[in-house]
C-alpha cells in the first residue's frame, strides 16, 4: 500500500497507539495534566489552531479542541512523561478527528463549506509590534498566503506540514505519532513545502 | 562557469534544510550565499507570521467559545428568566391596571359623596343660627348689670391663713 495515499485519518485507520510511548523530548511537569484549568490555558488555542488548519472546520476545531483536552485530562493517569504533553495531545487530537470524520462525515463536509476558516479575518490577528505599516502589509500578505496554500494541501499534507511548522515537531516524533515511516513524513513535508513556498513567491 | 541557478541549493536540499534535516554541505552554503539565505528566511518570516496570527486568532476564538459556553447556560436559564419577568409583570401591571380603571369609578363615589357633606356640614341656614347664637352670648357679656359676686370678697378660710404664715415664716 502506498503510505502517502493513506490519509491520516482515514476512517477505517487504527487508533494512533504511539503516542503514549513517547518520543525523546522530556515532557513538562506532571502537574499540568492534574489541572484541568492549566491544561486548557496552555493547550487550548494551540489545539484549536491545529485542529482548525487540519480540518479546515472552525466548529469541529473546537469540538475536537475540547474534547481532546477532556480525554487528556480523563486518562491522565496514563500519561507517563515519556513524551511531552503538546506531542501527547497531538496524538489524541488526531485520533478525536478520526473519530469525529467516521461518525459524522457527510455532516463535516457540510460543515467544511459553512465554517471555513476566514483568512482574511485571521491575517488581521498579526502583532503589530516592530512592524512599519508597509512591513504589517507585507506580513498578512504572507499569512494570507500560507493560508491559501494550506487549503490546496490534501489533508496527510496539511497535518504532517502544521505539526513540523506549527506545532515544531522533528520529523521522528510526526512519524511517531502518525505511525508514518519518517520517509513518509519527509515527502509529505517535501510536497507541502514546495506549494507553500511557490505561494509565498520563492525561487521555482 | 556554472550558471547562477546551478550555484544555489536545489529546492529539494533547501526543504531539507527547512525541515532540519539539510546536510552540512548545505548549510554551508547557506551561510554563504545570500539568495538561499533570503529563501529560507522568506519562509521562516512567514511561517512565524502565519504561526503568531492563527495562534492569536485560535486564542481569541478560545475567548469567544466561553461566551458560547456562557451563551448554552443563558439559553438553558432563558426560559426561566423570561417567566420570572412576566410573572412579575404581571405581578405589578395587574394591580396596577386595576388601580388605574378603578380610579374614576372612586372619584365619582367621592364626588358624589362630596356635595352631600358640603349641603349637610355648611348650609347656609346652619351658618345663620351659629352667627345669631354668637352674637346673643356677645350681647349678654356687654350687659352694665353687675353681678351678685362682684363686689363681695371671698373670705380666707383657716387653712388659707395657715398655708401664708407658714410660707412666710420659710
């Protein structure tokens, strides 16, 4: 089977069971799973973006956002700090929107069409900090941009591309997680990059 | 001479150097030519742009989606809130109707009652009397004829005269 045309979250795929063993990044302290209040303040928006740039869905992102972050903290118990609690999450992430495609997926389609992230609203989010007017332009342009390109990605691309970019995974913990030969990853990310970067207006 | 293009990295070796896995021949090269550097940093400005923007905007969503929480027990309490206010609506319109649609049938009974004390209480025949009478008692008080005890002294009784010498002998 050629492991690029699987996608990640393919309904008929596994549960991801990589995630609690871990990857070589030492976790933050245990304490933070046994706050719910922590966990979400430190998690949350970064689970929402995420989910939002995966999925393309805003409603589903929070779902899965919330979700993700309540069976963390349910099965904390389980999390043993052998990887850190972003990679952790990640994983339950994914397998949230598994989850979520297979019980609801022609709703989600529908969804896709009705919540689809505005880009233009969140190119306006940039920090203004530092930036002359004509380097603010120059920045939501840019943010723009990747945006438009993310959308154009198939969904492995998207996933594998945020968790690098994004979430600043290594390519091994990505393969971890996703149960992806690191080859496989590598390619994803070749493929994402090359679109990203053509839209971003970089050397053909 | 190689031509410009050929002189810098390959697409496929500065993707590889994006993701972290470039090769120390390519990142020396990196180090040196200043367009594979601007490529590279291209991106990485972007990606830190894109990152910094969809993370405040999945914050500020975050901050929306309490509302939405706070919004779903408004909606439970809603209905709640809504019969409260009409039952005390009610609770202060109805008194308040009836005292409004009662208040001229009370004026009418009052203005009704009205004349009949004011025939009753200040006839002008009442007054007449009432002026006759004063004026008779007036007349019998301007009388010259003196009175039998006018002239005649009250006599001190013992117990008088006792109470004055003791009160001056203090």
């Amino acid at each position: 089977m050629n492991a690029i045309a699987t996608d990640i979250f393919d309904f008929d795929a596994k549960p991801i069971g990589a995630i609690e063993s871990g990857s070589t990044e030492r976790s933050r302290p245990i304490s933070e799973m046994d706050d719910i209040d922590a966990l979400v303040k430190i998690h949350r928006a970064r689970l929402l973006r995420f989910v939002l740039y995966s999925t393309g869905d805003a409603d589903l992102a929070e779902t899965v956002a919330q979700e993700t972050l309540l069976k963390a903290y349910n099965s904390r118990a389980s999390f043993r700090g052998e990887s850190s609690v972003k990679t952790w999450l990640t994983g339950i992430a994914i397998n949230t929107i598994r989850d979520h495609l297979r019980s609801n997926r022609y709703r989600f389609w529908r969804q896709v069409r009705s919540t689809a992230i505005d880009v233009q609203e969140m190119s306006s989010f940039i920090a203004a900090d530092g930036l002359n007017p004509e380097g603010l332009l120059l920045a939501r342009e840019q943010v723009k941009h990747i945006a438009q390109a993310l959308e154009k990605l198939s969904r492995n691309q998207k996933t594998v591309f945020l968790m690098k970019f994004s979430e600043e995974m290594t390519v091994a913990e990505i393969s971890e997680i996703l149960a992806m030969p690191v080859k496989t990853v590598r390619t994803h990310l070749h493929r994402a990059l090359k679109s990203v970067r053509s839209q971003l207006g970089g050397r053909p | 001479m190689k031509p410009q293009s050929s002189a810098h990295l390959s697409q496929e070796a500065l993707n590889d150097l994006l993701i972290g896995l470039g090769s120390s021949a390519s990142q020396a090269h990196l180090e040196q030519c200043a367009s594979c550097r601007e490529q590279v940093e291209s991106f990485r400005c972007g990606m830190d742009a894109f990152n910094s923007a969809s993370l405040a905007w999945s914050e500020a969503g975050a901050g929306k989606s309490l509302p939405r929480r706070s919004q779903a027990r408004h909606a439970f309490f809603a209905p709640l809130a809504w019969t409260l206010a009409t039952a005390t609506l009610l609770l202060i319109g109805i008194p308040t109707w009836r005292h409004e649609h009662r208040a001229p049938q009370s004026l009418v009974a009052a203005q009704r009652v009205a004349p009949q004390s004011e025939s009753s209480g200040v006839s002008d025949a009442e007054i007449a009397e009432d002026n006759d009478l004063l004026r008779a008692v007036d007349a019998a008080l301007r009388t010259d004829q003196p009175s039998p005890l006018r002239n005649q002294r009250p006599r001190e009784s013992h117990t008088h005269r006792k109470v004055r010498l003791e009160s001056r002998s203090l």
